[in-house]
C-alpha cells in the first residue's frame, strides 16, 4: 500500500499576482496613451490638421433639390 496522495501536488496559478500585473499594465498603458497624445508625438503635418479643422468647421450649403413636377 503506497504511502502519500495518489495525485501529484500542483503548482499554484498565482492569480493574484496575474490579477495585479494586469491591473499595473492597463493603468501603465493609459497613462502612456494620455501622455501621448498632450505630447503631440505622431502628429503629422500641424499645417494640415489646421486646414482640415477649418473645413470641419464651415459646412456647405445645402443645394436645392428640384421640384417634383419641373420640366
């Protein structure tokens, strides 16, 4: 009759350190993106951000349909 658990111990998963590391590299990451983008890094061409904005901001006017019954 053998002597002991028939199972081999198994090795801990360590949640708590997976769970903590997880938690470190979203909050590591968002401080990154957030510092990333108030630094301007990976902008291209201020001069053409600025054109686009102005487009943005004046909209076209609306063209008139025509009439239902025009010939």
């Amino acid at each position: 009759m053998p002597l002991g658990h028939s199972r081999p111990r198994q090795q801990p998963l360590h949640v708590f350190w997976m769970a903590l590391a997880l938690a470190f590299a979203a909050f590591f990451g968002a401080a990154a993106g957030l510092l990333w983008h108030a630094s301007g890094i990976g902008k291209e061409n201020p001069a053409e951000e600025a054109a686009a904005e102005e487009a943005d901001e004046e909209p076209a006017a609306p063209t008139p349909s025509p009439a239902p019954n025009a010939a």
